[in-house]
C-alpha cells in the first residue's frame, strides 16, 4: 500500500532558517513582511511526521488502546508514533501497530507457556528488547522476576534507568547482572542500582572462551559466572 504524506496546511517559507534542531521539534524563523510594509520575525514549531492507526478486526471492531505516557494521566486512543527515519507512512503505521498492540510478543509468550508446562520445565525464560515500549511491557506483565542485564557503558546506563523505572510502575522484583562488567565504568550502573535499591546480582567479566562458546551455539557448555 502507498500512503503519502498530506502537505501541510500552513508551509514554512524555504527562506526561513532553522535556528534550533531538536529530537522531536525544530524551530524556523524568517523576517515576515507584514501589511504596514514592516517586517517582523516569525517563528514556526516543526516536528516529526507521525502516524496513528485505526485498526479494524476481522469482525468490525476497532481496537482502542489504554495508554501512559511520561507526565501524563491513562487515556484511551489509537496506536501510533514518530516515523522512524527513511520509513514510508505505511511501513511506520504497520510497525506502530505491531509494537504497541504486541500480537507478536502475546503469541510467542502463550505459545513458551503451553510448551513449559507440556514438557514441565521449572523455569520459563522469557527475553524482551530494550527499552520499555508496550511489547517489552506485554513481555513482562505477570513475570515472577525480571532480571535487567546490561553492560557498563553510557548506553547501558540510559536502557537500565528505563527498564528499572518500568518495573517499579509493574510492581516487579528485579535484580542486574552487569555484563562486560570489567571492560567499562561500572560505578555509574552501581550508582543506578544504589538509587534504585535493585541488587546486582551478578558480574560476568569479559572472557574469549564465552564469547566462543556463544558463536558456537555452546554457551550451556560453560560456566559464566
């Protein structure tokens, strides 16, 4: 399907300058001549292209979602977000809808549930992405622990401040390993868990033999810790 995106009802003038790029919002000023002759600076806001999707079933219902975002109270509405760098409207619109609606993550953790329990295995693994977007929350809604593996670098920092600020909103035990644990700054991941009140639970230093293992497909044939 080939959506384009509808023009602008108000255009930014091509002489305008951006004098402020943001993650989300660039701002455009340009002298405007006004109907006395004058001139004044004019400033307009720009932002990403979104999309939002109305998602119809098979039986014609729509599917609203309940949703939190930072700052603000639950309310109902449609699936949607920030168009993600070259991706057309289409493509945007089909990865909201399966990462916010979580289709994916619900049949593949039903799907590991049934299995567990036909093989009565004793422990169920379940792995998310990073991040705390609602298919990492599908994953871990109802999970007896969660443990947040991250790496001591300022990227692993960011990830594990989100995932700890998740799993405090769910109510969710949770414990760090710390991966990598002698190759970066682990005293900004320490200070993380300190203030959180989380306990690292475990430190996997860097080793070639894990690494070999892994590539391998025989990580179960070595102990990491």
């Amino acid at each position: 399907m080939q959506i384009t995106r509808p023009a602008p009802k108000v255009k930014i003038p091509k002489s305008a300058k951006n004098v402020f790029k943001g993650l989300i919002f660039d701002v455009y000023q340009w002298e405007q001549k006004l109907f006395d002759g004058s001139l004044a600076t004019f400033e307009r806001l720009k932002r990403v292209d979104t999309v939002n999707v109305i998602p119809v079933t098979r039986d014609r219902k729509i599917i609203l979602l309940h949703q939190r975002q930072p700052g603000t109270a639950l309310f109902t509405g449609f699936a949607g977000g920030r168009i993600d760098g070259n991706e057309g409207v289409a493509e945007a619109a089909e990865r909201e809808l399966l990462e916010e609606t979580g289709p994916v993550v619900t049949k593949t953790r039903q799907y590991a549930e049934e299995l567990s329990q036909k093989v009565r295995a004793d422990y169920l693994l379940l792995d998310t992405a990073a991040g705390m977007h609602c298919s990492v929350i599908r994953g871990l809604i109802g999970v007896d622990l969660v443990m947040a593996v991250t790496e001591p670098t300022p990227l692993g920092a960011h990830d594990l401040r989100l995932i700890l600020q998740l799993t405090n909103k769910l109510g969710l035990p949770t414990q760090i390993v710390l991966n990598q644990a002698d190759l970066g700054k682990s005293k900004a991941i320490e200070k993380i868990a300190k203030r959180a009140a989380v306990e690292i639970k475990n430190k996997i230093l860097y080793s070639k033999k894990i690494v070999n293992a892994y590539s391998r497909g025989r990580l179960q044939e070595i102990n990491i810790l």
